[in-house]
C-alpha cells in the first residue's frame, strides 16, 4: 500500500477513534452522575459539566485541526 493511502487513512482512524472517545466519556460521566440536564436548579456539578464538555470539545477539534493540517501530494 502507499504511503499516502496509509496516511490518509490512518488519520481517519484516529478522527473516529478520538470523537468515540469523547463522546463516550462526556456522555458516560454525564448520564451516570446526572449532570446533563439540571432538574430543579443548576447545580455546581453541571456547571462543571458543561465546562469540561466545552474545554474537551474545543481541545478535540485543535487535535482534529492538527490531524488534518497537513497537505495532501496531488497525483
């Protein structure tokens, strides 16, 4: 296989594997602890929450940036 195939699709796998993982653990610590959505009023917790689910997403989308930033040769 080429290199260039190998690249490209090695950086598809890790863009999947990276977004399965966020959303597993944001959504998994969320609903386990009951902290996606605040019932009677917001909590310290979900405040905390949305905090770290806004800090995580913008960090996996600079990963995501620097995943993709390299040009790809034109054949």
């Amino acid at each position: 296989m080429e290199d260039d195939i190998k690249d490209f699709l090695k950086r598809i796998v890790w863009t999947v594997f990276l977004m399965f993982l966020w959303l597993t653990l944001t959504l998994g610590i969320g609903a386990y602890n009951d902290l996606m959505v605040p019932h009677t009023t917001v909590t310290v917790g979900n405040i905390i929450f949305y905090i770290w689910s806004v800090a995580s997403l913008t960090t996996l989308i600079y990963l995501f940036v620097r995943i993709w930033k390299k040009k790809f040769p034109h054949g």
